[in-house]
C-alpha cells in the first residue's frame, strides 16, 4: 500500500501548469451527476493569471544582459533582463582596415584613465571585451576609431560603471 501510495504522490507532481509544477495530495472526485447544488463549505476554483508576455527590448541583439552595440546604425545599449537601462548611445566604431569585430565578447577588464600607446591618445573609461584591445572609451563620435567603440564622456562612464567583469557584448552589424 506505502509503494501504491508513493506512486501515485510521485505521478501527481510531474505535470505543469503555466510554467509552474502543481503537486496534489489526493486525486481529485469524478464529477457529480447530481444537480443539487453546492455547499458553501467547497474550496472555491481559482485560476492563476497567465503570466505577462515577455519584454521585447527594440534592439538587435539576442543577449539579455550585457551591452548591445548595432554598427550599421552607430548605437549601442545596455540591456538588463531584456530591459532597456540605458541607450541608445551614439558610438563610433573601426574604420576600413581597423573594423570592430562582430560576436559575442566577455568584458575582460576596466581601467579608468587609460592611455593608448600605438595611438598615443586618452582612453577615459576604457572597458576592454577582446584580447586584441578592443574597447568601449570615450572618444570622438565624428571620426571612426581603430576598432574601438566610442562614446560620449557621460555614456563611457556609465558603461565603465555598470558592465561587469565576464558580462556579454555583443556586436552585430
């Protein structure tokens, strides 16, 4: 009897609704053919809302945490849990010979007040996601950079600020 019993409690458990596993004690009585009607002291039915439908962030990314960048339309965004917390930025990004690679990158590290030695030029707030040494940085959003991604001072900031290190940037054309 234990085992029939541990069966039919393990069976119950097993079946989803909206999402979420319901386990049930006992199995439910076949329905009444009687008409009379029903006593006050019955537990009520309730149904659970179905749950809201899914944010849709308006960017191209499929990432729904980390940084999005867009090069054909020069902006970028910071997403978390498919919500927009800030963006779009305006960005400039690899010119021709020095183009910004497309993936998905993990942010490797951040320096504050970085110095570019090949380019002998400042790198504020430099949040480095590719071992070849690209990074979001303030810089021009005129002139494209060489494979960077520039922003205005206030977004480098914020960008240095809330990614962190091992979350995705990911590039799309």
């Amino acid at each position: 009897m234990r085992m029939l019993f541990a069966a039919v409690a393990l069976m119950s458990v097993a079946g989803c609704a909206q999402g979420t596993v319901q386990a049930e004690t006992s199995p439910a009585p076949p329905p009444s053919s009687s008409s009379a009607p029903s006593s006050s002291s019955a537990a009520p039915t309730t149904t659970t809302p179905p749950p809201p439908p899914p944010v849709v962030k308006p960017t191209p990314c499929t990432i729904s945490d980390g940084a999005c960048i867009q090069l054909s339309t020069n902006q970028s965004w910071i997403v978390r849990g498919d919500k927009i917390v800030h963006g779009p930025s305006k960005i400039t990004h690899g010119r021709r010979g020095f183009e910004t690679p497309l993936g998905n990158f993990p942010v490797l590290r951040k320096v504050k007040d970085e110095w570019s030695r090949p380019y002998n030029a400042p790198m504020p707030w430099s949040t480095y996601f590719t071992e070849s040494g690209i990074a979001f940085h303030e810089g021009s959003l005129t002139d494209p950079s060489h494979g960077c991604i520039h922003l205005d001072p206030a977004a480098a900031r914020y960008y240095f600020e809330n990614l962190s290190i091992g979350e995705t940037v990911q590039v799309v054309s």
